[in-house]
C-alpha cells in the first residue's frame, strides 16, 4: 500500500550547458572544496592539478547525478582520467555564486 508524503518535493530543473559551465570554472580555478571532498582528496592522494584536469577534460556522468533535497540542488558528477591517467570521479554542485567539490571518487582500486 502506498503512503503519501504530506508535502511535495519540487525538484529544480538541471543547469543548462553544464559541461561548459563546469570546464568554465575548471579552468578558472574558481570552485570551492568543501570538508568532505578535501578528506577524500587526501585519502585518494588526488591533487588540485588532478581536480582541475579532470574538470576540464571530463565527461558528464549523468547517470550518478543526484538531486538533494535538503538542499535544494543537483550534484553532478564528472568522470575523467587525471594527468597520471588514474580514473577519478568528481560530484560537484554550484549555489548561488559559487561551483562546489562534493567529492572525488577514485575509481578502479580499493581504499
């Protein structure tokens, strides 16, 4: 039996022209690393240069974006080799001003 939610979630629409939007602030360096992806940058030993690379020159992995609700906001993810060709995965997001690092993923090996 379905139960219905006593409110709606309105879900924002997708930024238009992400890609151009995300290699835009890639190569202008002007995003913000929040807590959590500096952790796992650190934890995957991922460098600004590997962040920013893979920005410019990844692809949209529409399939593992997310809507957040608590937050009212898409987080992207944007998949790419780093200039050491390791296969990274970034979710990103942006707020009003700003394009934020949600996180970085290395892919293909185990912590």
């Amino acid at each position: 039996m379905a139960t219905e939610l006593p409110y709606s979630i309105s879900i924002e629409p997708k930024i238009p022209n992400l890609i151009s939007k995300i290699k835009e602030r890639g190569r202008s360096e002007e995003f913000i690393i929040i807590p959590h992806a500096m952790d796992r940058k650190k934890e995957w030993n991922i460098s600004i240069i590997d962040i920013v690379h893979v920005l410019i020159n990844g692809e949209h992995e529409e399939s593992k974006d997310q809507y957040k609700p608590e937050y009212r906001a898409w987080n992207y993810a944007v998949r790419g080799k780093t200039v050491d060709n390791r296969d990274l995965r970034i979710a990103v997001s942006f707020d009003e001003k700003h394009m934020l690092i949600i996180t970085v993923i290395r892919l293909g090996r185990k912590r």
